[in-house]
C-alpha cells in the first residue's frame, strides 16, 4: 500500500466556503420544502411526507453551526451521527414508556 493511498491524519481540509454554504441552504431550503408540504391543500400523503419532513428538518438543523468553512466532512458526519443517535434514544424512551403505561395503567 503506498503512501498516496490513504491521506496522512493530520491533512483533511474542510469545507470551503461555497460548500459550506451549499449545505447550509440545503438544510434550510429542505425545511421549508417540508412546511410547504404541511400547508398544500391537495393530498393527505404529501401532508404526511410534510411531517415527517418537518421533524427531520428540525433534526437536521442541529448541523447548521457546524456548516462553517473549514470543518472537516468527518465533523459533520459525526454531528449528524450525535443527533440521529439521540433521536433514537429519546424515540425508544418515548416508546418504551408508551408501551409500559398502556400495560400496567390502562390494562387494569
């Protein structure tokens, strides 16, 4: 394996300045694609695609302080790793919790 096969660990560059602000307007632009959903008055399927896009855009914009030039792509795909993770741990309590008050308070 040669040395130019792999980068060296200090070397990552971040993201430019165009890059950084192509995500940032991504991220904006996709909540408020997902709220024009929500308000459409033609389909109840895009209303629910709209909600759903409504709790990821809000997910999603906890990577906005990280679309900085110079932030490396590994840092804003462990960002949105955090974030996924949480939101997985909270939809398991949620869940959890659901599930254990339907058995023990509403089943007796």
């Amino acid at each position: 394996m040669s040395s130019s096969a792999s980068p060296r660990p200090g070397s990552q560059s971040g993201l430019s300045a165009r890059a950084a602000r192509r995500i940032e307007y991504a991220i904006i632009g996709f909540g408020i694609v997902a709220l024009l959903l929500i308000f459409q008055p033609f389909s109840l399927a895009l209303f629910g695609i709209g909600c759903a896009g409504v709790v990821v855009a809000g997910l999603v914009n906890n990577l906005l302080p990280l679309c900085r030039p110079g932030v490396t792509v590994r840092a804003l795909a462990r960002g949105a790793l955090i974030v996924a993770g949480v939101f997985i741990a909270m939809l398991v309590i949620a869940l959890g919790s659901a599930y254990l008050y339907g058995r023990y308070f509403v089943g007796h």
